[in-house]
C-alpha cells in the first residue's frame, strides 16, 4: 500500500516539483504562502491514484477518491475563501500526475525515446537511500 514506500526520492521529487512550480507562479499572484496549494497538490495525486476509495464528506454525501479535491474547494468557496491558492495546488497537481503517471504510458505506446521525465537523479535517490546496485545496470 502506498504509492511512494521504497520510493522516497520519487516523493522528494513530487515535492520539489511542486514547489518550484508554485514558488514560480506565487510573485504572479502576490501571494506569501503556498502550504495550502502544496496540500490540494498531494490530496489531488492521492486521489488521482486511489479512484475507488469511496469517500464521506461530513457524513452527507459520499463520493470517489479524485473528487476529494473538488469537494475541498468548494467547501472552501460556500465559508467565503477564496479558491486561487487551491486552484493552483490543484493544477501543479495535474501537471504532476500527467507527467509522471500517463506521459510513461503513452511514450511506452508510441515507442519515444523518452518514458520518464520526472525520473529522480541519482544523486537524490543516493541521499534518500533509495540508490540500490541494480540500478547501475539498468542504463
């Protein structure tokens, strides 16, 4: 269970990418704080790769893992927030999930070079001991 367990330096690059992303954008949008927009990142990815958890919001009504963060922002919307800071955690989130996750699927179909692109490097998989022999032979 768990996507990312024996895989810490693809969770460090989930992470990085997400913050790189979001601190782009951030001077664009005047904002400071972009731990909420990190937060609707992971709950999106989670959802996006556990799509028959069945879910409850507030014992109301029930509903399927990827539209978690759909509920989230509109719960956000009717107590008066706003949803820019969601919005974006969201969108990284997509943009994550897509190129780690279908990308690799259709390079692997149409027979590109490339499969990977958000393969960690090396040296972050040495630093999270996530760097086994085998891997030296794989290239």
């Amino acid at each position: 269970e768990g996507d990312f367990r024996g895989r810490t330096a693809n969770f460090v690059m989930m992470i990085m990418f997400g913050v790189i992303f979001m601190t782009a954008v951030a001077p664009f949008i005047s904002v400071h704080f972009l731990g909420s927009s990190l937060t609707f990142m992971m709950v999106y990815v989670w959802g996006r790769r556990n799509e028959d958890i069945r879910m409850s919001f507030l014992g109301v009504f029930t509903f399927n893992a990827p539209y978690l963060p759909w509920v989230m922002l509109t719960f956000s919307m009717l107590l008066g927030n706003g949803v820019l800071m969601d919005a974006i955690g969201i969108i990284v989130g997509h943009t994550y999930y897509f190129l780690e996750y279908v990308y690799p699927a259709i390079a692997e179909i149409r027979g590109w070079r490339r499969k990977k692109i958000l393969e960690p490097p090396r040296i972050l998989h040495w630093i999270c001991g996530t760097y086994h022999a085998q891997d030296l032979h794989r290239d």
